[in-house]
C-alpha cells in the first residue's frame, strides 16, 4: 500500500530544508539569520492552506451547498405558487362580476317582461270593458248627475285611459253633457263641432251621456291615437 503524503507534511519539509539552507547562506553572506527563518515560517505557515480539506468539513460544505440550493428551489417554487394563486383569484374574479352581470341583466330582463305581461292585461281588460260598456247598456234617465255621467265614462273608456278623458272633458264642458258653446255652437261634453256629429254614435247623443262619451272616446283614439295622446295635444294646444 503506497504511503500518502499530506501537503501539511510537504509543506513543513520544504521550509526546513529552505531553513537550512538559508542559514548556511546567511553565513556566509552576512545577513540576519533570525529574519530569513521568520520568512521561512511564515512560507510554512501559508503552505499549510494547501492541505487537505478533512472528510468531515467536506460532508459540512456539501450539506451547505445541498441547504442553498435546497432554499433556491423553495423560494422560486414560492414565487410559482403565489403567482398562480393571484392568476386564479384574477381568473375567478372575472368569472364572478360576469355572473353577476349576467344575473342583473336576467333580472332586468324578467322584469321588463312582467311589465309589458301587466301592461297588456289592462289594455285587454279595458277593451273588455269598452267592448261590454255601449251605450245601449246603461239605462235611459230624464237626466244625469255628474258623478253617474263619470260613472258611465269609466266603465267606455276604461281605466288605463279614463283620468286623460276625463282632464279633457273636465276642461271642456265641466262634464255638464248639455254644455253648449254660444260661440262657435260645440256641444255635450266633449265640445263635439258640430253637435251634430255625434249621431253618428246614436240619435240621442243630445239627451244621452253614454252617447256622448263613446262619439268622443272613438274621435280620440281616431285622431290621436288615444285620450291620454289627445290630452298631450290639448296640453300644448288648449284645445284637440
């Protein structure tokens, strides 16, 4: 088995021999003896760097170069994992304001549904009420109070359509059915001009309300396409 020489050992040799020799120089030369065998040390002791490094410090440096790397990773896997984690919150919050979106638009959606459903029942329900209120339903009288002639005006008209009728009328003629312009001749209580016209609805428009209020719901929505269309005019007009 081949013996091994440490550097350690290299090392001391070396500088006793180059001791030895620089001593005998030193001699001969003259020089300071002490200060070449401090310089010599000194070599010595720098040589020892190059020895061996231990088996145990070399398990401790690879241990520490295991640890490093080891933290390395963990900390790009860190950064990995977190950067995920806002790209999933991200992704997830987008997905949740769409949901919502999407369910206030239904909603929005659905209630304008019922809307137009509840609008077109009363429609229906006031033709209903026009269709069975003509004016041959209502029992003949020598006269009529106001409130049965407003009576008679809801149920012809309906009442989708009635409180624009009845602004009309109320400005009109006072819902008097005998009103009578001296002026210009209009008659009853929708100012119908020429009176006359309102036979067209029947021969008692002069003495029947119910007359009346059909003559004039039917010039309406002839003209203006409804009572509430007609008082808009009237509004900006002061007359229809």
């Amino acid at each position: 088995m081949t013996a091994r020489i440490s550097v350690r050992g290299f090392a001391v040799a070396s500088a006793t021999a180059v001791t030895t020799v620089g001593a005998v120089v030193g001699v001969a030369s003259g020089s300071d003896q002490g200060q070449t065998s401090t310089d010599v040390e000194a070599t010595a002791a720098d040589a020892t760097l190059l020895e061996d490094i231990p088996a145990g410090e070399q398990s401790q440096l690879q241990t520490a170069s295991l640890s490093q790397q080891a933290d390395t990773q963990s900390s790009a896997a860190t950064t990995a994992a977190k950067k995920s984690a806002e790209e999933s919150a991200r992704m997830q919050a987008a997905k949740d304001a769409a949901a919502k979106k999407l369910a206030a638009e239904k909603k929005k959606a659905a209630a304008a549904k019922k809307a137009a459903e509840e609008r077109e029942e009363r429609e229906e329900k006031a033709s209903r009420d026009e269709e069975r209120s003509d004016p041959g339903d209502f029992e003949q009288q020598p006269s009529y109070s106001v409130g049965e002639v407003k009576s008679m005006a809801r149920q012809i008209v309906g009442g989708g359509q009635y409180q624009c009728f009845s602004n009309i009328v109320e400005r009109e003629s006072n819902w008097n059915y005998k009103a009578t312009n001296p002026s210009s001749g209009a008659y009853g209580l929708v100012q119908a001009l020429p009176g006359t016209k309102m036979a067209s609805a029947g021969a008692d428009w002069r003495t029947n309300p119910a007359t009346q209020i059909k003559w004039g719901l039917n010039y309406m929505n002839d003209r203006y396409g409804s009572p509430c269309e007609a008082w808009e005019f009237w509004q900006a007009n002061n007359w229809y």
